[in-house]
C-alpha cells in the first residue's frame, strides 16, 4: 500500500518536472539569455484616387479633400509586399538575408541555421515572419510592420518596401492608362481608315460616273427641262396663231423649226435625267449607298474621337497612389521578445497542462484500483 502511494507521488513528480518545470526552465534560459533583441519599425498609408467611392468616415474626410481611397490597388499593394518577388528585390545582393544573419544574433532566431533552413523558401517563410501587413476596412488605412534585430535595418526595409508598394501602384497606374487609351486610339484609327476608304471610294465613282451629286445635278436638268417646256409652249402657241390668222407667213417655218428642236433637246434632257443606263436616276442608288457610307464613317470617326478623349480623361481620373500617414520610425527600444510574458506564459500554460494531466492520470488510476 505505502510502495503504491510513493509510486504515484513519484509519477506526479515526474509528471510535473516535465510539463512544468522543465518548460519553466527552458522559458528562462531563452528568454533571459538566448532571446536576440526585436526591434519594430511601423509605418502606414492609405492608397488614394480621384474617383474611387467610399462610404467610411476617413474616406469622407479624404473626399472632402477631392480624393477617395483607393479599391484594387490597396489589396495589390498589401499582396505585393508580402511576396516572394518582393522578397527578392529586397534581397538583392543578400541585403536582407545577411541582415538576419549576423553573428550577435541568437541562433534560435538567425536565418540558416538548422532551425530554419537555408533554401530561399525557408527564407520566405522567415520573411513573412519579419514583415506583416495589416489593412483596416473601416479607416481604409493599411498598416506595414517590420521586424529586425537593429533599428537601421528595421526602419530601412520597410521603406524599402513602401518605395516598392508605391511603384507597383505606379505600374499598374501607367498600365491601365495605357490600356485604357490605346483601345480607344485604336477605334480611332479603324474609324479612320473606314472615313478614308469610304472617301476614296465615293471619289472614284465620282470621276468614273463623271457626276458630283446626281440628285443636284437632277434638279438643275429638271429646271433646265422645265424652262425648255414653257420656251416649247410659247413657240407652239405662236406657231398655232400664225396658222390660223396668216397661214402663209414665213415665220411659221421658223417657229416649226424652233418647237421640233425644242421637243429634241427636251427628250435628250430627260434622257440624262432617267430612262437609259446612264441617267442620273440610275446612278443616284449607288451614289446615295456610297454618300451614306462616307457620311457613317465620319460620324463613327467623330464619335471616336470623342471618346478617346473622354478615355484619357477617365485615365487622368483613375490615377491611384500612396499617400503616407505614418513614416517609418527608427525604434530606440526593442519591444519583442515580451521575456517577464513569455516565461510567465510558459509556467502558466505548464500548470494547467499538470493540473489536466494529473486529474487524468489519477482517474486512470483510480479506476484500476
């Protein structure tokens, strides 16, 4: 009965040096000496536009101002910095990683040690543990956040990156005008080959017909058939009084003569107007297809026009980039590791881990016996 019972004080025992005690000291021993110094540089911007809306209160604050935050580009920018492209414009030439790897560094926290690795993913993975991004929807404000073991380094990669993000904003800035303007310089410039094609050819059937405008030129002949007719009239006219009054003037020959040349120049007039393949009533269908295509192409080339220049006003109005609110900061004190917290922590969570399995282990126990 008494070897039973020291068995189970020797099992507590045992049980509690391993999930307290030997954690406790561990939590100490690294904390209190291992644990390399973390300094924390902080800065945050907002990316802003002329023409993005928005509904929250520091966004009506910048409206106010004529500009609004900024939609896509703030999550591009936020995705950026935290990539792997990212990662390698801020390595260049082994800045960042010789950064994290001086030799006042702790071993447990130095990149390409055993412990992380030493391959560019197992930097990545320690990259993204050294620099955070946070955005906050309500105040559109988004908030970039570097860890290192010196106050330079700190404050020099995150304004290295914010220099980063802005140039992305920059880029995609300079590539959506681009876009958006050279789709509509190119309706452009297809309105203007169909406005020139559409010119040639109206011009070639003019020369080819040898007509401007056929239903102008009709009008003229109609005037000009209509003066003839009434000159036909008069002649007529005389010609039936000299017949009935003096049957033997000789002017009747001449008044004869004059009406059958009037009657020939008056069907030969008519002719040119309709009634024969070289009329004008025959070219007017295919004049009129040929005027309505010319004048089509120079509305759609003027409409065109128009809007190339309302798509580079769209494009002067869609320019987003970051503003800054907070700089980067030089830390003067290093704010992580929490030490008098983590070793706390560490005895705290040992405790109750101990209580936990000591109320276990006793139930077993118990119900064995």
């Amino acid at each position: 009965m008494i070897r039973s019972e020291l068995k189970k004080v020797k099992s507590f025992g045992l049980l509690f040096y391993f999930t307290v005690l030997l954690p406790f000291i561990a939590a100490v021993l690294y904390f209190g000496i291992f644990a390399s110094d973390v300094y924390i540089s902080e800065s945050r911007f907002v990316v802003r536009s002329p023409d993005k809306p928005t509904t929250t209160g520091l966004g009506i604050l910048l409206k106010s101002t004529g500009f609004n935050g900024g939609g896509d580009e703030v999550f591009v920018a936020q995705d950026y910095v935290v990539s792997r492209d990212a990662l390698k414009a801020l390595n260049r030439g082994d800045t960042f990683q010789t950064a994290y790897t001086r030799s006042q560094i702790s071993f447990f926290d130095k990149f390409n040690s055993p412990v992380t690795g030493s391959s560019f993913e197992d930097l990545y993975k320690y990259y993204k543990k050294k620099v955070s991004v946070e955005h906050d929807t309500t105040s559109s404000i988004t908030t970039l956040t570097v860890r290192a073991f010196t106050p330079q380094d700190a404050r020099r990669f995150n304004e290295q990156l914010l220099e980063m993000a802005e140039a992305m904003v920059n880029q995609l800035n300079i590539r959506g005008r681009q876009d958006l303007i050279r789709f509509a310089q190119a309706e452009v410039d297809d309105a203007k080959q169909k406005a020139r094609n559409a010119a040639a050819a109206l011009s070639a059937y003019r020369n080819r017909e040898g007509v401007i405008d056929p239903e102008r030129q009709a009008q003229v002949q109609l005037q000009m058939i209509s003066k003839l007719q009434d000159a036909l009239i008069e002649t007529n006219n005389q010609l039936l009084q000299l017949r009935a009054y003096t049957p033997q003037n000789p002017q009747i020959e001449v008044l004869s003569t004059r009406a059958k040349g009037l009657s020939r120049e008056i069907d030969q007039q008519l002719g040119k107007v309709a009634g024969n393949s070289k009329s004008l009533s025959s070219t007017a269908a295919e004049y009129q297809r040929l005027a309505l295509e010319a004048q089509f192409s120079d509305k759609n080339l003027a409409s065109a026009m128009a809007s190339l220049e309302e798509a580079r006003n769209e494009a002067r109005r869609k320019q987003a980039y970051v503003e800054r609110i907070v700089e980067p900061n030089l830390p003067d004190k290093a704010i992580e590791p929490r030490r008098f917290r983590g070793i706390l922590a560490t005895l705290v969570v040992g405790l109750i881990i101990w209580g936990v399995a000591s109320m276990l282990l006793a139930g077993i126990r118990e119900h064995q016996d």
